[in-house]
C-alpha cells in the first residue's frame, strides 16, 4: 500500500480518515478480482477501559522518560499491540459520494434577518415537507411511552420529557433529554411569541424538579436550550449536563431558554424581528438558497 | 503495581486519569526510599501521525475482522507497539492538591442579573486585581510586537489582531485570533454601552479583512464572539474557524460579536440590564461568593 496514493484527512486528532486510490494490498479486507478501486479506511483510537489498564500499568510496562522536572515526568508508553487498538472502518469499493460522506464539510455562517426568514428559510422548509409523524406518534404515546420521563398534558402549555437517543442513561456524566411541546405548529425558535411564555416557564421549571428527581441532577448542572435551526420542526429543547460537552452546544447553534424567556419578556416579538446567526454545511441546499437570493 | 488501589477519572474518552495509592512498583517513574507515595498518572491517546501511518497500514498490518456487510467492514487494528504510543505524565509523589488539580471539576450555571454584578461579580473582580499588565504590552509593543496580524491605532475605537498562543499557525483548520481594543477601562461585555457601537463594528468588519486577506478565510467562515466571563479584564474578542470546534464557544460562555452589537443598537444600555448565565467549577471564588450571598 506505500506505493499507492493517500489522502489524509483529520476528523479530529484522534481519528483519521484516508482515502487510498487503486487500493488493493491488505488482503484482510476483500478480494478485488485483480481491479485497484478507491478505498475510504477511518482510523480512530480508541477510549481507554477498566479492562485493558491493568496491562497498560504493569511493572513489564515499556515507559520510556521523556523528560522529567522535579515531581513531573513525561513518558511514551508502548502497550503490547493487544491492549492498544486502532478501531478502523473500511469502505471498499468506495465511490465519489462515501467519501464525501465522510470528509468534514466546510461550514459557513449565515445571518438570518426576519425578512430571509420569510422570504428564504420558511419556503424552504415549507417545500421539505419534512415528516413529523414520529413526534406525534411520541406525543400520542405510539412509540417510546415507556420512555417518558415526566409529562405535563396542557394541549396548550404542557409537554414530555424524554431522554435523547444519543444517552444510553448509564451515566449522568452525559446526561441528555428532550422536552417536546404538546402544541402542534411551532415549528422553532422563529415562531415563538409572548403567548407562548407560560409553556415555556413549564418546560424551564417541571423539566428541572423532574430531572433532579429522577436523576438528582440539580437545575444549576442543566444546560437548557433550542437548536436554530433545529434538526425536526416541532419545538423541542435540550437539557444537558452542564460539563457535558454535548454536540451542538456551540453559540453559532444554541439558544439558552432562560435567555429566550428575558427576551420574549422584553419583547413579544423578539424572534419575528431578529437576525439569528447559525452554521450550515457546504452542501445544504438552505446555503444554495441564501446563495441564489444573493445572502451569501 | 496490579496490587494497590487505582482510582479512575475520564477526563475525556481518550485522556484516563488514574490516582495510585502508595505507588511504588514502576522503576522507571522514580525511586521512593522504600516509601509508598500516591502518584497521579495521566494517560492519553496520541493523535495519528503522518510519519507513521505508512507503518499502520501497511500489508503486515495485524488487523482483524470484526463485521462486515457489502462494502463496509470494520476491524481491530493492533498496531506494533513503536508505532501506537500512549502519552503517559506522572506526578510523584502528589499531594491531595495535585490530584484536585488534575480532576475534572463539578461545573455550574450562574444566572447573574444586573443587580449580582454590581453586588457581587464587580467587587470580586476588583477586589482580585488581576494584573493585565501583559495586555498593555502587546498595545505598547513592549511584547509580541511581531506577530500582529493588524492595526487599527485609533485609542477610541481602535484594536490589534494577533494570533491566539493555542494556534500554532501551521493550518487554517484550528484558526484562532484575538482582537484586543486599544481603549482602556473596558473589562468586559457588561461595561459595553451603546457609546462603544463604532469600536464594535470597527473590529467586526476590519478583523474579517485582515483575516480574509491574510489567511484567505472569508468572514462567512469566522465565529466571532466574546466569552463572559473573559479570562482576563481587558476587553477582547476571539476569531475562530466555524468548522473549529474551538474550546469556549458553549452557548454558555461565547456571545457572538454581530448579537451584541444587534442588542446594543435595539437598546444601548442592554448590558447594563441583563441577566447573563455562565459556567463556574466548583472551586472557582466566584462561585463561593454567589453562595454566599444567597444566590446559588
């Protein structure tokens, strides 16, 4: 495989993809009928365990001094090649479009005013037509009631508490549920109103005795906010632990619902007037909108 | 050392830290006199290398199938073990203070209202004195002098870009500047008023020329944010790459420069009325003092 090309791509620090044209040389991963095709191979390191520890730390341990300063000391580790693994995920053949998939794509901030709202982003999710109909079957308790963590069924104010699919609930480390409202139309943070303050001081305070009953997280530990824009659009809001780096908590995304609340109390129609800032991949067809009408 | 007692902290999925008690059975840390010491011992997964790729997937490459399904496999990788380290940092002997350091802190919300930060959060700071001495050097050009990125002198609405010291400056993936205003006196986003609008929009449109001409990143690809609390009370503002998923861009911490200067235009005196919600560690004096007073 030296000799073929590579091209590496960091997903993060620890994982890496490579794309390999004509990759035919690592007999472990397919026969290739004697044709070289693309391959896509992600590489990541992975987490430590309980299990493998004892064998990192061993007296037989290969630790080498890198450098020491008085109490500190730097070392390279060499574990035997058992107990240090490299997850790796292979797509073979690879076309165009895997590995697109896989690359991390450009981001690029848009500044929404009110006016592209109406004129750009609403058509567009209009247009979508994106299906909801697994929300309703949650809120109609046809799916995941099992799940529910605390509901309060006002049609108008009330809503259920559920917990993310992304948190497996084996540790409140990272801690992750959904408050979904009862009302139907809200599609996001845009559509909300002064009317709609008393649902969500419901959601800001039940969520938070709920969550620190059920949990004994307390309301000070909770990261509580919407997504703009969010992934489905019926009004949802997160509730995270706060040293939880959770995905999507970056300010270009996140919208603290205490802070939704002051403004809708400092004006009924804050999010009818606004600019909203947020990111969208190279390939969203919402940039190629904001492109066409000159936004971007 | 399999015999003594280990204590397990994640700080990440692939940073473990582990607190030994009377640790005394690896030679190459140190010699201990025949006294057992607690140790702190910091293990982290290195990122990949490009030098030593060729040596992970090359056709000796030990790897094993785990599961496979058409195109997609995915597999064990057990490297040799020169070409798979461990960054191992050892602290012996550590006291109770070293272990508190390196774990991994409680983090919670402060709602801090107008009225807590003239009670509470303004008195702390200055009953702190945090020098910023090394602020007024880069102004002065006494330091750093040679990497600012740009200059605008004006001692009223003026500022200088340079570059973060986390950025090593080698790819625009990480990009991380910092504006500083040249005016003094301003701690932080809560002493903004509408007076500082011309300052505001200086460092929002001129940073992103200056960044666009040097680095060759348009301004659509440029988060450009306060955070509140700032690390020190001077104040400045930070350019990240949006595809960067830079430390301290949480909802919770960040607040991007083109909001504030939305709400500065609705109403000058916005941050003098606001509350404005933040993360505290458990240790952290502030927060001691929000308990203090009630508040918490």
């Amino acid at each position: 495989m030296l000799e073929q090309t590579c091209f590496l791509f960091w997903l993060g620090l620890k994982t890496l993809l490579v794309v390999v044209n004509r990759f035919f040389l690592i007999p472990q991963v397919g026969q290739n009928n004697g044709e070289a095709r693309d391959a896509v191979i992600i590489l990541e390191k992975t987490p430590f365990s309980e299990e493998t520890l004892p064998h990192l730390l061993n007296k037989d341990a290969d630790l080498r001094l890198q450098f020491r300063n008085d109490i500190y000391s730097t070392h390279h580790l060499h574990p035997l090649p058992a107990f240090n693994e490299i997850k790796t995920t292979v797509v073979y053949p690879a076309t165009e479009k895997h590995i697109k998939k896989y690359l991390k794509q450009e981001m690029y901030l848009i500044n929404e005013t009110a006016e592209d709202y109406k004129t750009i982003t609403s058509p567009y999710i209009e247009s979508q037509s994106f299906s909801i109909q697994w929300v309703y079957n949650i809120l109609e308790k046809k799916a995941e009631a099992d799940h529910i963590i605390y509901e309060n069924p006002d049609p108008q104010d009330g809503f259920l508490l559920i917990p993310d699919l992304k948190w497996n609930q084996k540790q409140v480390d990272d801690l992750y549920l959904i408050a979904i409202c009862q009302r139907r139309g809200l599609k996001s943070l845009r559509d909300l109103t002064g009317e709609h303050l008393s649902m969500l001081q419901n959601i800001l305070q039940e969520g938070q005795v709920a969550i620190s009953k059920r949990y004994n997280i307390p309301g000070s530990q909770l990261r509580i906010y919407f997504h703009y824009q969010p992934s489905y659009y019926h009004l949802h809001i997160h509730f995270t632990a706060v040293s939880y780096d959770a995905p999507g908590t970056m300010v270009e995304r996140a919208h603290l619902l205490s802070s939704v609340i002051e403004n809708l109390q400092t004006d009924p129609e804050y999010y009818q007037k606004r600019t909203l800032t947020y990111a969208l991949k190279a390939d969203d067809p919402l940039l190629q909108r904001f492109k066409e009408a000159g936004r971007m």
